[in-house]
C-alpha cells in the first residue's frame, strides 16, 4: 500500500550539505551555529520555509557539484531563535520526507535545487506485522538491559504500525554511525528498512547481555567490596571483546619500551619478557605487583652498554691531575700509564687500586681528580663500619623491602657502566652475624670474575670489567690477605713542609678565602705566616688541620672587616699567633736536654709518622722489668729481646754485672693512654737500657727505628717516608735506620734528605756509638 505525504514543493529548495547530519522523516532536530551559517536555513523561508538535508559523498565538504548522496530528506524549518548568552543561534527543524535531486538551480551563494519526493510502497502481510511486533519487544528488552530511552518514544512505539516510520524511529535511536545511518535513508523499502533496523538492534542487545554478563561474572569473582577491582575487570573484559588494548597496558607498554633500550644481554632480556609477562597477570593492588615492577625498573634502568667515553689526551689528563694535586709523582704516573695503554687497546680490565695513607693527604679527593681526568663520572661509596654483606650483594627478592646492593645502586643511579668507583675506608668495614662485607668484595675487586658479578636481587650477572675501583685506607694490616692480593697498592705518605707550603698557597688558601669572604686582592699570606702555621699549629702527615687553621684566620678577617674595622692586608706570624693563639706544638728535640735513660724512638700511626721518647729507670727491689704505656703484646716482647741482649753482652757493652742485682728495671714510654705496639722499638729499648745501666748520655738529636734480636741484629721495619718526615719535623738531625730498608731511601723527598744525616746500621752496637754520648 502506498505511504502519502501530503506535501507540495515549490520550484527550487535550499539544500543543507553536512556530513555528520543525517536527517529522517518525522525527526525533530535541534542546531547551533554561528551567524556565518545561517545562509541557507534564511535563505529557506522564501521557500516555504523548507530546506533539504544532504551528506557528501565520503568526507567531501563544499558546493553540490562535489558530489552528495542521492537521498536526502525534506525538512521544515519551524523556529530560529539567537542566543545572547554565546552569540550562537538555536536553529530547529523537522523532518518530512525522503527525497532526490533533479536538477541543480544555483550553486552559490547558497545552493538550490529542484527535488522530487521518493514514495514509499509496502504490502501489509503477517510478515510485516510480525516484523513490527518484533521490533517492538526488542526496544522494551533493549530497556530491560539499560539502554535509555525517552518515555515519550516508548508511548509511541505502542501506536505505530507503520513499518517505515517504525523503523526510521528506530535506526534513530540506535547510535549508529552516520554512513549506516545514510544506508538507512537510501533504502526506501519499508520492510526492507525493518529487517536492517531489527538485525543493528539485535546485535545491539547481545552487546547488552555479553556486558551484563561480563558484569555478573566479574561481580562474581571479586565481590561486592572491591569496587575498584571491579571496574578494572570489568574495562578489561569490554575491550576483550572489541579487540581493543587496555588503557593500563600503558604503563607496561612504556615498560616494555625501556627494556628494548636498554640494550641488555640476551640471556637477561629472557628474564626481563618472563618477568613482564608475570606481570600482566598480577592485580595491580597486589603487593607482589610493586616488587615485580621494581626488579623491573632496575632491570630497565642498569648501564648495560651504556657508558662514558675516556679523555684519551695524556698531556691533558696530567695537566687535570696536576692542577687538582701537587706531588703525588707515583699515583698519577700509574694512572697516566693505565691511560696509555687504553689509547691503543679498547677493552682492558679496569685496575684495582688501593689508595693507603694517613688521613688528609688526598686519598678520596684523588679519585674525584681521576674521574676528571678520565671524563668519567665519579661514584664513591664509604665502607666504614658496614656490617652487613647485603650492602655489597643486596637482598634476596623475597624479603621484604628488597633492594639491590649498593654497588648496583650506584651504577643505577650514575647511568654509566665504566665510572671511577671509589670504595671510602676499606680497613675498617665491620663483621658480624649478618655476614661478612669484605669477603663479598672479593669478587667485585676481582678483575678475573667481576665480568660476571650477581647481585642477589637482580640475580643476573652484570660486567663490573668496566669500572675503574679505587679503593682506600689509613692502614693495610686489618684489609684481610686474599683482599689486598686482589689490589694494587700505592702508598700516599704525608707531606713534606715546604710541601705543605706549596699546597697551601696553590690551593687551601685560594678556597677558603673564597668560601670565607675575604677579598684576594685586599689580603695576603706571608711566606713565614704559612710556614708558622704549619710548625707550630698544626702536626700530621695531611693537611686537614692546616686547612683548618687557616679557615679560621680567613673567618676571623671577615668578622673584623664585618665590624668596620680595617681590613687586613697582609697576614704575617703576629697576626697568625694573634688570631689562632698561642703555638700548640714545640719542637721536642730541640727542646729537651741530652739524659741518661731516654731515647728518641720513630712510630708510625695512622695519621703518618710520630716520635716516641723511651724512658729507663731502676730501682731497689726483685728483679724484674715492668713495661707500662699501653704496650702491645709485640711492644712488649721486644722489649724482653732488648733486655736479654743486654745482660747477655754485658761485658762487651761495659756494664756492670752489679747493675742488674736487686735491681728493678722499669721502661716506660709516654703518652699512656695512646695504645702502641710493633716490634720497631726494639733498638730504642735496647739503646734506653743501655744508657741507663752505662750512665751516658743519650743524644737527643738522633733518633733510631729498627726490630732487634737477641744476638743484636736490627732488622727491617716499614713507613720510613713516614718517619723520616716525623723525625724532620720534631727537630732531628741524625737518623738511625736498618740497612736493609736502604732501597726505601727512593721515596724519601730530597729536602729531608738534605737536612736528616741518615746512618744504616745492622748490629745494636752501631747504633750504640752513634746515639750514646762517651762517659
């Protein structure tokens, strides 16, 4: 039966080209546009008040000669309405009836056309009727399941029964795109429409189910309390079903971006895509889903290939070390020779070197000028006082708040697989239940195995090859044996004092009259002002305390020049005693007279090189020796070898035999609550005892250093550097050394050798005629 639109067109009507507007009959539709397109919708009430509405073909905008669909629809304009709230205007129309074009009128400035109205035609059958009835009761499932629909549309659907209406109503409703919706309007058989709109709304409702399923299931899973859960199973499993990727995926997916970067071995990339793929199946509120995503991070973010590239200018890296460092001859000439040797060969093992020295001298301020000189990054690490070998080789993954030790840490952090890693304090890490650091470092000091060290959180091997390790200590003897073997020891003594001199005006005084405030220009330091400092304010081996010192004087001119008094220009010894106060430290020898019964000994400590006085004394009583001043048990047994040499060789020695009988030997060495201990006393005890029971004199301006046995013999000792430079500056003129510690004499400067006489003795009687005085 026909369908009738009792609707008469004029001769021309404006067409509305738009490509995201489709426009049914029976359709109220609402716009709002700018004044600039509102041509066509005036331009319409000379016509009647109608328009029609066409979409281009694909996304072609413009003039109708560009090509639109041949169907289009018929609509009225039934009010425009300007806004003041936004300047647009309210523009709303309503559709009539299908139509095509005839004839193009006018292209410009708004296009005109002569239409014709399509006709519908359908058989009222049982298979429309069922065709409605089904439509019908798909809309009201379809709002069973949720779907939204205005009340007014469901009252009208009851009373329509017209399948081309119906099924307009319908596609308008079915948020479909608007291509389909065009395939809609074109076809312009009824029943044919009707079966098109019923299979988009059947698919439409198994959407509905498979959500509402999905929906159960996931309830089922997770339970009402896990809202959060919930929304996420529930996202994952629509976008399952659109094939669609899960917007948490984004974080792995930058994940997986950093892990292709990294450039990781082969056999670490396996781990790395298990690990991931581990990942994506743990819930993100899972604890597990943090540890796993850190080993992951550190996995992505270790230095595997990446690293810096050495300065390979000799002549450059001497001048970095030089200008950062005065003296040090050895230590730079090692470094400049592992220079040389990687200019003409790519891959070599990193060296392992220990830096051993009292402290001040420039042990950790040396490996900062390396890094410099090499153009690598620096990285130091203090072992003082760790305790705990999951420092070095970190924690399993499975305890909690696991973490990588810190030698990966640091290379984490540094980005870099070849820095200069400084190991701060090497002789005085600790042990204890929890394991034992220095032993862990025997595979990172190892140039042989730590191309393969693992860590235990990462768990898999990490080449160490690359790393410049400089290790340092104030002492080698508590570093345990299979350690230091694996280290390549150079020895930083103290200073000299012009040496410290030197360093002073090229460098600590530079620094702190900047970091102080004190002009450089305004204030100068006197060549005899740093020399006072240096003998009579400070005493050691480095020059922490003449760094000090002299911080101090430059604190003290700035307070003056703060105050508005005049500004200091030179700083002379005057100023030096006025501001520090009087001097600390006195020459001991020079001070001292020449007595029977105290010797001048050498130590070495910690803090470089010190002098010892030995004192003998007897009295009535048991025969016996008492040692006091905190003497060690190796202090002591030397002193017992002193003595037994001498009663032994008492006649040789001219004593007499009734010095020993009833008589009590005491031997004391001062400064009793320093501990001491070594056997390099032993001559100075057996000169002490000598003195004492011969009654001459001991020189106070010779001092001696040497182990002795029971037949006399003096044997090698260690830190002579140390204790020459302690002897110079305690005033000493005569020096008293083991002949087989001659090949030492190289690392003695010349300065000290210029002014110390050094006599090599083998026998104690040698140094008996040289450091006693005649009856």
């Amino acid at each position: 039966m026909p369908m009738t639109h009792n609707i008469t067109l004029p001769d021309s009507v404006p067409l509305y080209i738009q490509s995201e507007l489709v426009a049914f009959p029976y359709m109220m539709i609402t716009l709002y546009l700018r004044d600039t397109d509102l041509s066509v919708f005036v331009e319409s009430r000379k016509h009647d008040s109608l328009l029609a509405i066409f979409r281009p073909l694909g996304d072609r905008r413009g003039a109708p000669s560009a090509g639109i669909h041949e169907i289009g629809t018929v609509c009225k304009l039934v009010e425009l309405t300007h806004l003041t709230s936004d300047g647009s205007t309210k523009v709303t129309l309503e559709g009539l009836t299908r139509c095509r074009v005839l004839e193009m009128v006018e292209d410009a400035p708004v296009p005109l056309a002569r239409l014709e109205i399509v006709r519908e035609f359908y058989e009222k059958n049982i298979v429309t009727d069922a065709l409605v009835s089904s439509l019908s009761a798909l809309l009201k499932i379809a709002l069973s399941y949720g779907r939204p629909l205005p009340e007014d549309v469901m009252k009208m659907v009851d009373y329509i029964d017209t399948p081309a209406r119906l099924a307009d109503l319908v596609a308008i409703y079915c948020n479909l795109p608007p291509e389909q919706l065009q395939e809609m309007l074109e076809t312009i058989d009824p029943v044919e429409r009707l079966k098109k709109v019923y299979l988009h709304l059947t698919a439409d409702i198994q959407r509905l189910q498979v959500k509402n399923e999905i929906q159960s299931e996931v309830s089922r899973r997770v339970g009402k309390t896990q809202k959060e859960y919930l929304l996420r199973e529930q996202m994952k499993h629509i976008q399952e079903e659109l094939g669609e990727e899960d917007p948490r995926n984004a974080e792995l997916s930058e994940l997986r971006k950093k892990l292709e970067s990294a450039a990781m071995p082969e056999a670490v990339r396996t781990i790395a895509d298990r690990e991931i793929k581990r990942l994506e199946r743990i819930n993100p509120s899972s604890p597990e889903y943090t540890v796993s995503r850190t080993y992951l991070d550190y996995l992505a973010g270790m230095p595997w290939q990446t690293g810096t590239t050495d300065n390979r200018d000799i002549n450059e890296a001497e001048r970095v070390l030089d200008e950062d460092h005065f003296n040090l001859k050895k230590v730079k000439e090692r470094i400049l020779e592992y220079l040389a040797v990687r200019t003409v060969k790519d891959k070599m093992k990193g060296p392992i070197l220990c830096f051993v020295g009292p402290p001040g001298v420039g042990k950790t301020s040396l490996g900062k000028s390396i890094a410099r000189a090499l153009g690598r990054k620096f990285i130091r690490m203090s072992l003082g006082g760790m305790r705990d070998e999951a420092e070095i080789r970190g924690h399993r993954r499975t305890y909690i708040g696991a973490l990588p030790g810190r030698i990966m840490q640091e290379l984490y952090r540094a980005g870099s697989n070849n820095p200069v890693f400084m190991l701060d304090e090497i002789d005085k890490i600790g042990l204890d239940f929890r394991g034992d650091p220095a032993s862990a470092l025997l595979e990172v000091l190892d140039p042989e195995q730590n191309s393969t060290f693992t860590d235990h959180y990462l768990d898999v091997p990490f080449d160490l090859s690359n790393v410049m390790f400089i290790t340092t200590a104030n002492q080698l003897d508590p570093v345990p044996a299979a350690l230091k073997d694996r280290m390549e020891v150079l020895r930083l003594s103290g200073y000299t004092a012009e040496e410290k001199e030197a360093i002073a005006a090229r460098f600590l005084i530079p620094r702190e009259m900047e970091e102080n405030g004190v002009p450089g220009e305004a204030t100068l330091f006197s060549d005899e002002a740093i020399r006072s400092v240096i003998d009579n304010y400070t005493r050691e081996a480095g020059v922490r305390n003449l760094q000090r010192s002299i911080a101090s004087i430059c604190r003290k001119v700035t307070k003056e020049t703060t105050q508005g008094k005049a500004a200091r220009t030179e700083i002379t010894p005057a100023v030096v005693e006025e501001f520090l106060g009087p001097r600390k430290f006195f020459n001991e020898v020079a001070a001292e007279a020449d007595r029977v019964g105290v010797v001048t000994g050498l130590a070495w400590t910690e803090s470089g090189g010190d002098i010892i006085f030995i004192e003998a004394t007897r009295m009535q009583g048991k025969e016996e020796l008492i040692l006091t001043g905190s003497l060690g048990d190796v202090m002591k047994e030397s002193a017992r070898a002193a003595l037994s040499f001498v009663e032994a060789n008492r006649d040789e020695l001219g004593i007499d035999p009734a010095s020993f009988a009833g008589m009590t030997i005491h031997v004391h060495v001062p400064a009793g609550s320093i501990p001491k201990d070594g056997p390099s006393a032993g001559i100075t005890m057996a000169t002490a005892l000598v003195s004492l029971l011969t009654g001459r004199p001991a020189r106070r301006d010779v001092a001696m250093t040497g182990e002795i046995t029971l037949t006399g013999r003096v044997l090698p000792i260690g830190g002579l550097k140390e204790k020459a430079l302690a002897a110079r500056r305690a005033g000493v003129k005569i020096l008293l050394v083991p002949a087989r510690n001659r090949d030492a004499m190289e690392d003695i400067p010349e300065t000290v050798k210029d002014e110390l006489e050094f006599i090599f003795i083998e026998d104690a009687r040698e140094a008996l005629q040289s450091a006693l005085k005649q009856p």
